[in-house]
C-alpha cells in the first residue's frame, strides 16, 4: 500500500495535477477545466494520503475504492492516477484521441486504476452503496468507498435515494464528499435550482455531515483521513462537504461558470501554466 505523503508533498502534488489537466485539456481541445481544477486538492489528498491503494496491484482486494461519480471530471482522476504511478504520464497528452486509454468520462476497460466507469450524472454514490455492500458480504470490512459528487450533481434525485439506502443500510463504509464549488453548466446552482444546506439534507437522510475548506490540505488529510473511524463512531455513513472554487488555481477561471465546459487557448493555457508554476513539466 502506498505511504501517505506530508502535507506540503501534497500540495504540490495538487500543483503538479493542475499544470496537467491545463496541459491535457488543451492538448484535446475539449473538456472540463472548472469542475477538475476545483477538485484537484481533494483528490490530491485522496490519492496521496488517505487511500489504501497500490498502483502496481490496482485490483488488489484489500484497496480502498474510488469513484469520480462527477465523470466529466476525468482530468483531475487521471492526473492522479499518472502522478501516482498507475500509467505513464505521456498517456495524459493522448486526452479523448481516438485509441487512447484516457476517453472523456473514466472508462474502467480502458484506464488503470479506474473503478468504475462514469458520467451520467447521480449515479455514483448508488454505485459506491453497491460495491461497500458487496464488500461487507464478502466479510472484507476494512475497504472504504469514496465517492466524489459535484454539487450540481445533487439536484438528480437518485442521489437522495441513495443517501437513503445508504443510511437504512448503515453502510458505514461508505464516505461521500461534495465538490462544493457553487457552479454548474448553466450557472451558479442557487439559481439553477437552490440546493439549500447541503450538510442538512445529508444529515436528515441520516448520514453524519462534515464541512470543510476544500482546498485546505491540512484539513483535507484530518477530515478526509478520518471519515471512515468517525463513521464506525457513529454508526452511520459519513459526508464531507467541501467548499471549492470552480477553476482554482487559475485567475482567469475561478469562480465562472463558463470554464465548467471550455478549454483554453494556447495563449491562455500559457497564462494559466505559468501562474500554476508549471515550467514546461508536464506531459
């Protein structure tokens, strides 16, 4: 399994994810900067902190899980799967070409270390439900299922059914986090349609909510890292919902909508590369 990463090792592994979905998005010419780059810490932290997971065994049975329920965010899964060592970084340059291993929305036949594949929003947290269940009835309790959703993502209705299950379940392996940017497609999610206090909803649904900044490390390694114990404390499923930025790191992006779909120019991707301190070090 892999050793968990210092704080500072985690930031800069967060740096160096976003230098590559830039890179990589530019490369395709398409995707989904905003929503990547506003989840780039968490997953940062997932994947170098709190994981139990061993890129040269991705199906080993003891592993924790991952699913990118949020699918059109695949660049930011698939800069931390690179950065972890669970395919060569110069697949990151192949983004959504015909015959690449790395195609719009994670596709677990083509790409190692995907669990699941995704993109029709909603669905993840039932499928991450599916697979925690599974696990417990083949007696493996230690395996946690992590379940990243968007926020916009929430206004589906399979979510709460979700949530539901989960709780009536006491699915206790089952940690969900919310990339809590306040964007969506069409615009700012209050107006789309309001999600109100998300960590309520969740909480009415009998899961334990947790908020935090989501793009603070520190707190990202506590609260992320002990999702699973305060879980088990309570016995019941626990949320953590994380207050983003959409497009972080970049000046031009953050907190717009209209990066949620959009690649940059190769003049603005130079612009973003260089306040991102990329130095010509990606794929």
């Amino acid at each position: 399994m892999a050793e968990g990463r210092s704080p500072d090792e985690l930031r800069e592994l967060a740096r160096r994810m976003r230098c590559d979905i830039v890179s990589m998005l530019t490369e395709a010419g398409s995707g989904h900067p905003g929503g990547s780059l506003s989840a780039a810490d968490i997953v940062a932290t997932l994947y170098g902190s709190v994981l139990r997971h061993d890129p040269a065994q991705p199906a080993l049975p003891e592993r924790d899980r991952f699913v990118l329920s949020k699918g059109h965010a695949a660049p930011v899964l698939y800069a931390a799967l690179a950065e972890t060592g669970y395919f060569d970084r110069t697949h990151l340059g192949t983004l959504r070409k015909l015959g690449s291993i790395l195609q719009g929305h994670p596709d677990c036949k083509k790409t190692p270390g995907v669990e699941v594949s995704t993109g029709s929003l909603g669905q993840g947290l039932a499928i991450s439900n599916g697979m925690a269940l599974s696990l417990r009835l083949d007696g493996m309790m230690e395996p946690t299922v992590y379940c990243l959703l968007g926020d916009g993502e929430l206004q589906e209705g399979e979510v709460w059914e979700a949530a539901m299950f989960a709780s009536h379940h006491g699915l206790t392996n089952v940690v969900a986090i919310v990339d809590n940017n306040g964007l969506q497609i069409d615009g700012a999610c209050s107006e789309v349609m309001c999600l109100g206090e998300i960590a309520h909803k969740f909480a009415a649904f009998g899961w334990e909510a947790v908020e935090c900044d989501g793009h603070d490390i520190g707190t990202l390694v506590r609260v992320l890292g002990g999702a699973r114990a305060r879980a088990e404390a309570g016995g019941k499923p626990v949320v953590v919902v994380c207050s983003t930025i959409k497009g972080k790191g970049v000046s031009f992006m953050q907190g717009l909508a209209d990066w949620h779909g959009k690649t940059p120019t190769a003049e603005q991707a130079a612009t973003a590369l260089a306040e991102l301190g990329c130095n010509g070090e990606v794929a």
